[in-house]
C-alpha cells in the first residue's frame, strides 16, 4: 500500500476573457494509505480540479503528485474513479459494466465472471448481472459505478460528488455502503463532496478548501467514520459532537461564500 | 399467372371499391365512439395521444386506394365496363357537332365572325397607323389610304344583310333543316334501325375497355351506341357542308377585285421609286405585304351579317338538348363515376383523357406489374427480381485480384515449336485468378432491383466503411477534423446529380459510375454523423474508461464507436433515403438496367402503368428498408437516450 502525496501543488487556467485563474495555490498534504478524506467547499474552490489532477486527467501547472514513489502523469488503473452520475456504459448490461475494466486488461472470462458475481453481491445487487444498466435507478446505477471501480482493485479510490444526485433515502443507504466498503477493503478513498453532513460522516479527514486562489483552508480530523461503521448513521448525525462540528463548518463555508458575492 | 384473375377484374375491384369505403366509414365510427369511451383521454399536447390508432392507418390507406380507384376510373369500369364504349360513341357525335359548335358563342366567346371582323379591323388601323411613318409620297400615301378604306368597305360589305345573296340564305337553311332532322332522329326510338352483320361482327371483335393501355372499344356495341354512331356520320357530312358555305355576294366579289387592283397598283407605285433608306424599303414591302394578307383573309368570306345564322344556333342547342337526354344515365355515370377527364373521340379511335390517362388502373397496374414480374418476360429482356445461374469461377473472378498471378515467379509458357501450350503454376494460377476455369454454378439473384439494390448497398457499403472511422476521427482530432473538413463540406453541399455527369463521364455508365456517386452521398452523411457521434460522447465516460485501464484504441472501440452508434444509424437511414433518389435519377441519366432506367424508358413511351409499376416498387422497397432500420435500432441501440 502507498501515501498519496501532493507537493506544492499549483493549477492556473487562462481565461477567455483575459487574467488567470488560480484553481489551486500550493496545495500540500499527504493522504496515508488506508484513510477516507472528504473534501468540502464552496463552488470553484479548485476541488474536481485536484481530483482530476489526482485522477491523471489534467496535469497540474506547478507541482506534483505521487502515488507511493510514482508521479502521478496520467490515468491509471491505480486509482479508481466514481462519477456523480454513474457514467455506465448503456449500451453493456450490469455485468459488463463492472467487468469492464477486466475485459480491457484481457483478464479470464471465467474467473472476471465470479468475482463480478462476487461485487455485486458486496453492493447489493446480486441478479442484476443480465439486466440494461439504463433500467436500474440512479441508487443502482452508483452501486454499479462503486462495483466496476472496485473490482479493479485500485490502490486508491476518487470520488467525485458521487452521491450528490440521489434522493435523501437513498443517499443515507449509499453512505453506509461506501464505510462498509472502506471498513472491509482498508482502501483509501477521497471523497469530493457539497453536502456538510456526508463530508463529517465519510470523512476520517476532512479538508475544507477556500476559493480564490484555490487552497487547503482547514484540517480536521474527525470519529464519526469510524463509529459510522458500527453504529447507527442517523443517531450519529444527531449527535451533539456531530451537529456542533457541522454549523463551524457551515458558518466558514457561509463566509467564504459571502466573501465571494462581496467581492463580485 | 393472374391472367385468370384480370377476367374478373370487375367483380374484384368493384367489391374491394365497396369494402374500402366501408372500412373508412366503419374506422371513423369506430375512432368517434373510442374518443368519446376513452374519458382519461390525455390533455393536448401530450404524446400519449398519437399512439395506437390501427383504425386510422386503415383509414388512411383505404383513402388513397380510393381516391385511386375512383380517380383512375377503375370503379366506373367495373360497375359499367359497357360505358366507355357507349361514350366513345357520344364522343363521335361531339366531334362531328364540334367545328360547328364552334363557331356560335355557345360555350364561351365570341361568334366566330365577329372576333374575325375584330382581328381584321385591327390590323387594319395598324396599318393605317403605319401610312404616315413609312415616308411615302403624297400619291402613295392616298392610294395606300384609299386601299385601306376599300378593305373596310369590303368588310362591310358581309356584314350587311341587304348584301347576303339568295343563295347562300337557302344554304343556310338546309342546314338547319337538316340538323332539325338529325335531331328528330335521335328522339325516334326505331333510329336507325336494326344493326348491319358487318356492325354486330365489329362489335363482337371489340376488345375489352383497357386492354390495349387506355385505348376504348370504338366499334358500336349497344343501340344507343349505334344511334349516337349513326348521328355522328350524319353529322359529320353536315359540318363538312357548313364549312363549305362562303359568303360570296356579288357586290363583296367585285370589291375584293377592285381591290385587287389597289394594291398591285400600290406595290408598282411603291417599287418605282425606292429611295435609298434600305429599312424603310424593307418596311414598305412589308406594308403591302400586310395588306394582301389581309384581303386573302376577308377573301375567305367567313364573315356573315349578324343575325344570318341564329337559326343554325338555334337548331344545334336543340340537338345538343336531344343528344344529352338521349344519353340518360350514361350522362351522369360520365360526371360521376369518370371525375377529371373525358372519353375523347379521334380520327379512329377512342381514348380516355385526363386522369384516366395518367393515372392508370389500379388492376391494369397490378397486371402489368405480375407481367414483367414474370422472369420470363421482365422489362427489355431483363426480369426485375429473379436468379441467374452463375459458374463460381465468376466469383473467384470478382474476388481474387488478377495481380496475384504476377507475383508468382517465373514467366507464363510460350507455345512450343508445334504450336502446343503447355501450362505452368504460373499460367494456372492466373486461370484460377480470372476465373477461366470449369466450375459448378450457384444461383445468384439478378435483376432491374437486384441491379439498383446492389448498387445502393455497395455505394452505402463503402460510404460507411470509409465514413465512420473517418467520422469518429474527425470527432477525436484537430488535424483530421481541420484537414478533412473543408473537403467534405466543400463537395457535400453540391447536389448529387450536379456531380453525375462529371462522375459518369469519368466512370463509365456502368455501375461503377452509379457506385461512386452514391458512395460520396453515403460519405458525406456518414462521415458527419460519425463525428456528431463521436463528439456527443459524455466526458465522464472517457474519463471512467480511461481510469478503468482502457487504452486508446479500446475507448474508441469499446466506448466512442458504441456511444455513436444512435446517430450512425440514423446517418444511414437517412444515406438510404437520398441514395435511392440518386441512384433512380443517376440511372435515368444513363445505363440499361435498373429501376431508373426502366422509369426512363417507360417515360418515353408515354407508359404510364409501368411509370406508376416502378413508383410503387420504389415506395414498397424504401417502405421496406425503413422498417428494416426501425428494427435495427429497436432491437440494437434500446438504450438510445436512456444515458
């Protein structure tokens, strides 16, 4: 298993209308393997941009990103990636959605066969193998992404906003999932997230990032995770401890926010 | 091989005429009572609403088979298939009525004598309008208005009733006479009388209403066939008498001669001295010339005094009345069942006119389609849809390219000494090449639809075979999508048939020419909806491809190509649809098979059931490829817009 680290990490786009945009300003943090990092902030504070950094997608204007002793260059099967909207294949029935990833390294049909078998038991949709991926509920269709993803056996696990289009209900059931998951695998996994409460509740760490330029603003380090694997999520979140952290967090995040109109 | 169902056509279409207006009015009550049933209709606008609906494609269809039938006249043929005979011979007698018919103001215009004095009175001041620009002396100028006025006179000299001599009046009324004869002719029962051997032998012999394209049965066949037959002799010798009648009194006669001797003095006059202005000479011959046209005109004596020959009028509205009500029924069958045209008589025969020309049968159609269906038949020698008996060797022709036996080593064998050829590898393998070898034979579809089929799926084959993979290309790169995009957008634009003569100049007018053109038009479609595709892909899912460990090669295969696949297939359901228009009107510009060409030649033939044969195996056959296509995309691409 391997660190994740990122070292004056910098990304500055050019706009059309002219100037520069400082997505991220010399971010640094080291994120050990193991651990469940949840990231918050306000829109445009630089956080699909460190993931798709993280990710290989973009290449960051200053800095880098290691993986264990490896730069981070590009894409890779190292680090899996969950969509806010599941991205599935359409045209491919569950099955082969979440064996994709096999299929394109060449694994052994029949042995990718059982353990997809295997990882949808884990996320709840044992049966579904045969079955369109585009007649299945959004709810599915993330516990379809979160299987494909796994099943590859990444070092590290990236999400981005992955639960932030589903109703209420399902979401609460979705958050318990992702801990089982991190409880059971001890992958690591960053979660990018809008939502207070799903960042306190999937969050071992929690960074709070600040726009303009895009920065690491603060650091917490939080219990809920890991009692949200033995205990009730609900009586977790009403907790005292849980609802306190949450309006800190709010009032910063409100703010910045306020900052942001103030300055427009 | 429906030879047997052509006897009955009468029975057939008239009961298929009746069932198809009972279906539409039964679908109609059936649509207003499902509405008024159906109370959770859903609100306007809601698409729920366009579903279903069986009863209305009935309805639809069964409309324009009717509007068919009844338009081309195939119901007037099978409930009265003795009517066109009946009104050909009507149609004689209004042809024999007709030169002097026209003559009166009895449908439209003037009497005939009148719009003449019009026309000559015209011209007349035309050219005395012109007396006074042509730079005549004064003595030509008097004797040209002096012949101008004696023109005039002349004229008045018809008009007048104290003019018209005794005898042309007594003609006159014999005609009347004789017209009042005719038409108590056509009222008496017994007219005109029992039919001759030689007229029930021609009668016998007459074909059958359509079997020669849209030729009728002239020969009279029923007794009031043989009154209206024999009217119309009687008629016909009648108009020719009226035709002759001039009205040649004595005083016109003289004026016409002193006139004679006007201009020629005018024209004596006008040669003696020219001048020297060649346009004016010019147009001093011309005046006289307009002069002499004009008397040889009013020569004609076809003008007559006013009134002379209301008595004629009056007996031809009398006989028109007597012929109309000898008609009867027949008369309203015509208005009725026989909409948009007429049964015209000719010099020999008889033809419909109007939509029952250009619009055949619905059965003659049909007849003629199972004719050249029959491969034994087809059209110019050649079936539309059949199989050929091919030896294989003609395919390992067509496959194996004739350069391989090139590159086997070694020199093809020379004739020896005694003039024997003895074959090598090297010979034998270029017999295998070109096929020039004993082989079985395999059956192999051929035909005008095979033809035009095979070259629409040939140019379609290349365009998406070359389309698509440079469509997706052009989605994905800067360079393919700058470099190639010019091109394409350059040449797609220009319609198809503006390229052909160029392409066929090039190709040839085989099929290779046709091949090429629909090739570009498939292209161009393809390649555009290849890139619409390729460029429509979700970035997520490339970016979830890529994380998955996918390469390059198989994101495009395994991601790009099936996210295009929606809009490929509608790109080739669309490059159907324009490659067979191409290809008909490609195939009419030139070529010896094909559904065009056999447009073309039935076009020059004035052959309207194989013109509307062709349409409608071009309707069935792209009828037939969109439901194709609607099947392919149910069944391959379900998850269309479900993303």
């Amino acid at each position: 298993m391997s660190d994740l680290v990122a070292k004056d990490l910098s990304m500055v786009f050019d706009v059309d209308t002219g100037g520069q945009v400082h997505a991220l300003n010399n971010v640094n943090f080291t994120l050990k393997s193991g651990e469940l990092l949840s990231v918050l902030g306000p829109s445009g504070c630089g956080k699909t941009t460190l993931l798709n950094i993280i990710a290989g997608f973009n290449h960051p204007t200053g800095g880098a990103v290691y993986l264990g002793d490896e730069e981070i260059k590009g894409p890779g099967v190292n680090r899996g990636m969950v969509f806010q909207q599941g991205a599935l294949f359409e045209w491919l029935t569950v099955s082969e959605n979440v064996d994709f990833g096999l299929r394109m390294k060449g694994t052994d049909p029949k042995k990718s066969k059982k353990m997809v078998d295997e990882w949808l038991d884990i996320v709840g949709l044992a049966g579904f193998g045969d079955i369109p991926t585009y007649q299945l509920s959004g709810g599915m269709q993330q516990r379809i992404a979160l299987a494909r993803c796994l099943i590859n056996d990444p070092d590290l696990i990236l999400m981005d906003e992955p639960l932030g289009a589903l109703d209420a209900l399902t979401r609460e059931k979705m958050q318990s999932l992702v801990l089982k998951i991190w409880k059971e695998t001890g992958k690591t996994i960053m979660i990018i997230t809008h939502s207070v409460e799903e960042a306190l509740l999937l969050g071992e760490r929690l960074f709070v990032m600040a726009p303009r330029p895009g920065r690491l603003h603060k650091e917490y380090n939080l219990p809920f995770a890991e009692r949200g694997v033995t205990e009730d999520t609900r009586d977790i979140k009403n907790s005292e401890e849980f609802i306190e952290t949450r309006e800190e967090i709010l009032t910063m995040i409100w703010d910045m926010e306020e900052e942001i109109m103030g300055q427009v | 091989m429906f030879e047997f169902l052509f006897e009955y056509r009468g029975f057939i279409v008239g009961t298929i005429f009746i069932a198809l207006i009972a279906t539409v009015i039964w679908a109609i009550l059936y649509g207003r009572n499902l509405i008024r049933t159906e109370k959770s209709d859903a609100v306007f606008g809601n698409p729920e609403r366009a579903l279903g609906g069986w009863h209305w494609v009935m309805t639809g269809v069964s409309a324009i088979l009717i509007v068919w039938i009844y338009f081309s006249w195939d119901a007037a043929r099978a409930f009265n298939p003795k009517a066109a005979n009946e009104l050909c011979q009507v149609g004689k007698l209004s042809s024999a009525i007709n030169p002097i018919r026209s003559t009166f103001p009895l449908d439209d215009g003037f009497l005939k004598g009148t719009s003449l004095l019009v026309r000559e009175n015209k011209q007349l001041n035309e050219l005395a309008d012109q007396v006074e620009r042509l730079g005549f002396s004064d003595a030509e100028k008097s004797q040209a208005k002096e012949t101008i006025d004696l023109m005039r006179k002349a004229i008045i000299g018809m008009t007048s009733p104290e003019y018209l001599d005794s005898a042309t009046d007594a003609k006159f009324k014999e005609i009347v006479s004789r017209i009042d004869g005719l038409t108590a002719k056509l009222a008496d029962q017994n007219y005109p009388g029992d039919p001759t051997a030689e007229q029930i032998a021609a009668a016998e012999k007459n074909p059958r209403w359509g079997d020669s394209g849209n030729e009728i049965p002239a020969a009279p066949a029923s007794p009031r066939g043989y009154k209206f037959d024999a009217a119309a002799k009687e008629m016909k010798t009648i108009t020719s008498d009226f035709s002759k009648i001039r009205n040649n009194n004595s005083n016109f006669l003289a004026q016409v001669e002193k006139l004679k001797g006007q201009i020629a003095s005018l024209d004596t006059l006008v040669k003696a001295s020219p001048g020297t202005d060649e346009l004016l000479i010019a147009n001093r011959a011309d005046f006289v010339k307009g002069l002499t046209r004009v008397l040889r005109r009013v020569d004609d004596g076809n003008i007559f005094p006013p009134d002379a020959l209301n008595n004629i009028q009056n007996a031809l509205v009398k006989l028109d009345n007597e012929q109309k009500s000898q008609q009867g029924g027949l008369r309203y069958y015509d208005i009725l069942m026989m909409p948009g045209g007429e049964i015209r008589a000719g010099s020999s025969s008889c033809s419909e006119q109007g939509s029952g020309r250009w619009l055949p049968k619905p059965s003659d159609t049909l007849r003629t389609f199972a004719r050249i269906s029959n491969p034994e038949i087809g059209y110019k020698g050649y079936p539309l849809l059949w199989y050929k008996m091919k030896p294989f060797g003609e395919m390992v022709d067509f496959i194996i390219p004739d350069f391989i036996a090139s590159l086997v080593p070694g020199d093809y064998p020379r004739h020896d000494t005694n003039g024997i050829v003895t074959p090598n590898f090297k010979s034998k393998v270029r017999d295998f090449a070109t096929g020039n070898f004993e082989s079985f034979k395999v059956p192999m579809p051929s035909g005008h639809v095979w033809d035009s089929l095979l070259r629409v799926l040939a140019g379609l084959f290349f365009g998406i075979i070359l389309g698509v993979p440079l469509g997706l290309f052009m989605g994905l790169s800067r360079f393919s999508k700058g470099f190639f995009d010019p091109l394409i957008e350059l040449y797609r634009p220009v319609p198809p048939l503006a390229w052909a003569p160029l392409i066929l100049t090039i190709f040839g007018i085989g099929d290779d020419g046709k091949i090429f053109l629909l090739f570009m038009v498939a292209f161009a479609i393809m390649v555009i909806s290849a890139r619409t595709g390729a460029t429509g892909t979700h970035l997520s899912k490339i970016h979830a491809a890529h994380s998955l460990g996918a390469t390059n090669r198989q994101i495009l295969r395994k991601v790009i190509l099936p996210n295009s696949l929606p809009e490929i297939l509608t790109g080739i359901r669309i490059a159907i649809g324009v490659c067979w228009g191409t290809l008909v009107a490609a195939e009419m510009l030139a070529g010896t098979t094909g559904i065009g060409f056999v447009e073309n030649v039935a076009r020059k033939q004035s052959d309207y059931e194989i013109i509307w044969t062709t349409i409608i195996i071009l309707g069935l056959l792209g009828l037939l490829f969109d439901l194709m296509m609607r099947w392919v995309i149910d069944k391959f691409i379900p998850w269309r817009g479900k993303g």
